[in-house]
C-alpha cells in the first residue's frame, strides 16, 4: 500500500493505530501475527473489547443524561 493519504482524518486515525500497536507490542511482546491463539481465542478477545466498548457507551450516555437533567 504504497498510495499517498491525503485525508488527515484518516492519517490521523493511522497514526493512532500505530501508536496502539507499539504499546501492544510492548506491553504482550508480540504482534497481531502472532500464531499462539486459535479461532476461538481470537473471538473472545474480540468479545471483550466489544463488551468493554458498550459499557464505555452506557457511562458516556449516563454522563449525558447527567447533563441534561442539571441544565
């Protein structure tokens, strides 16, 4: 993928996953290459990410709400 991004957003959002990726890899010594984990290892990995996202959506809507009802 040798095309030139031109969209900040998007080379903004590279950069994050870079940065993600070097703290990953500092932190479990391995990359996403790794080959220790099987199918279903993978999918709970996957699983838990998206259940710690829906709880981090609950808190923001909480906090929303929080704001509303004060003003």
């Amino acid at each position: 993928m040798n095309q030139e991004v031109k969209d900040q957003v998007v080379l903004s959002v590279m950069a994050k996953y870079a940065k993600r990726s070097e703290a990953g890899i500092e932190k479990y010594g391995t990359t996403l290459m790794r080959d220790d984990l099987n199918l279903t290892d993978w999918l709970n990995h996957l699983q838990e990410e998206l259940m710690d996202a829906t709880l981090y959506i609950e808190k923001l809507k909480s906090e929303i709400k929080s704001n509303k009802d004060k003003g």
